[in-house]
C-alpha cells in the first residue's frame, strides 16, 4: 500500500514526466557526465528505463533496472531500441535491500536514485533508502545522483487555500450528512480532517494540455498570485550521499519575518543536486494549524517532528 502523500507511477505519468524535457535533458546530461567507462549502474526507481539507456549510451558496461512497477514496460522499451544484453530489469522493492536473481558479487559504481517525489513528508524516508542500497550494493567509491537533495523554507500567506476555512466546511458538511441520512458521519469527517492538509501540499501542474512537454522548470511551484511571501528563503536540511550517514530532518524550522502580515503556512523548496549544480526543483506546502499576524523581525519556530510528518500541519 501506498503511504500518505506517495505517488503511484502510472504509465501516463512516465509518459508525462518523458515529456517534461527541460527535466529531462538536466537529468540525462548530469547522468551521462558521471558514467565512468564499462561502469556497472543500478537504476533504482526506473520507471520507462531511461536513466538507464543514457547511462548504456554514455559508456557503461551493464545497467540493472529496479522498480515496484510496470517493468514489463521497461523490459520492452529495452528490447524495442536494442539494449537487453546489457540491461536487467528487476520487479523489486528496494527498501527491502533485495535484488532478486542479480549478481552481487561485484557492487555497483553508478547508483541513479531519482526516486523523490517533490514531498518532504515522503521523501525523507526515500532519502534513508538511497542511503542504505548505496551502502549495501555499492563500490566505496560509487558515484550517486543526485549527489544532495536540498530543502529550503519560505513562511507566506497562501491566498487561494486556508486550513481553517477546509476544517470549518468539513464541520458543515458533518450537519449536513446528519441531516441528509439520519446517521453520525463524524469518524468519517475526523478521517479527513487528517488528510486534508496533505491533499493540498503540491502544487497543481502546470503541464496544459498533458501530452505537451513543459516550457519551464517551474512547472510544479505554486503560482505567486496565490502567494504572499513574507520571508526570505531559510536552508532547512540537506541530504548529502557522498556523506557517511542519513540524518533526518531536523526537529524545527526557524523564520525570520521580513514582510509583515499573515502567516499561514511554509512553502518548502526542494532541490535535486548534481555536480553542485540544481537540475531539478520543485515546491510543497504545509499549513500552519492555526495563521498568526507576524510583524517584520519576528522570529518564528515550528516544529517539524512526528506531527508534521503524519498530517503536514505545523505547530508553533
């Protein structure tokens, strides 16, 4: 099962992401620049095989291709342009730290691991896996890509969605349901109450129509008409690979108010890093529970523990 917040990676979603070629050509040069000659690559998170194929095409020896889905897909797109003697395709969960019918006796010296999904609250656990298959299928001298993944914090006042508004509805139509079937609906009511901050972490695409490749990078940040910024941008955490250990995130984050006015929520910023270099950034959102009025110089802290994780509301 899913978690909360994860994406399932359907086929049109590949399809869309294969179109998002200003992403896609970021992603496929810094993998082609890191692929040392006959180079042994695993490519967790394949989906269609393409970081794979670049890597075949850049000079690597063999490539084995990990994914929990649709490697079927995979398997024929590697047949179809003539690359299956040198890439395996494995149905797999890499979380588990298995590779079923691959050979281990030699460890691998690429690890493409493109397998965030732009939302902190998921991708801090993504982050432990990366850590843990490089340890555990990994050369010393391995090279990982993204190399860092970089999360930055912005308070604003979010204008076209409010927490507060979303729960006082959700109270309506708990009336309304009691008054439509006779029947208490309030467990049900409370259920989305917890999920309801979630539903509105990503931005909406703006891949319009959705078989067109995207004209911009910044095709999944929140449009800044609907935004109102009220700091400046503040590092919140950094997810090294070439680093010994995972750390997760940290337990707050601090805000200095430049601009005053309503403070609602955090926009996080989240980078992929290779070569030293953003090849692709992206935003998410998470609602503080109850807005304050801020004054520039305020220093704010929130709270970013085992709460934040399990609805994406933050606390003071």
């Amino acid at each position: 099962m899913a978690k909360p917040g994860d994406i399932p990676f359907t086929v049109d979603l590949h399809m869309r992401l294969l179109l998002s070629l200003d992403r896609g050509h970021s992603v496929q040069r810094a993998v082609a620049a890191a692929v040392r000659p006959g180079a042994r690559v695993l490519d967790a998170g394949t989906g269609s095989g393409l970081l794979s194929f670049v890597a075949l095409a850049a000079g690597a020896g063999e490539a084995v291709a990990v994914d929990r889905h649709h490697v079927e897909m995979a398997r024929t797109l590697a047949a179809h342009n003539g690359l299956t003697d040198r890439m395996t395709v494995v149905e797999g969960d890499l979380s588990r730290l298995e590779l079923s019918g691959v050979d281990l006796t030699r460890p691998f010296d690429l690890l493409l691991a493109f397998i965030h999904v732009n939302n902190p609250l998921v991708d801090e656990d993504r982050a432990r896996v990366v850590y843990e298959v490089r340890d555990r299928f990994c050369a010393a001298d391995c090279t990982v890509l993204p190399e860092a993944v970089r999360y930055r914090a912005v308070g604003c006042d979010r204008l076209d969605w409010d927490l507060p508004t979303e729960l006082a509805d959700l109270d309506d139509a708990a009336g309304i349901l009691r008054g439509a079937y006779g029947l208490d609906f309030q467990p049900l009511v409370d259920a989305t109450k917890q999920g309801v901050a979630r539903s509105a972490s990503r931005p909406e695409s703006a891949v319009r129509p959705q078989w067109r490749s995207p004209t911009t990078m910044g095709a999944l940040r929140f449009p800044r008409a609907d935004v109102r910024v009220l700091t400046g941008s503040h590092d919140f955490a950094t997810f090294d690979y070439t680093g010994p250990a995972f750390t997760g995130f940290p337990p707050e984050v601090r805000l200095t108010i430049a601009t005053p006015g309503r403070l609602s929520g955090v926009i996080w910023t989240q980078e992929l890093l290779c070569g030293g270099q953003s090849v692709w950034t992206t935003e998410s959102y998470s609602p503080l529970a109850t807005p304050r009025t801020v004054a520039a110089g305020d220093e704010v802290v929130l709270a970013t523990g085992d709460e934040w994780r399990a609805t994406n509301v933050l606390h003071q």
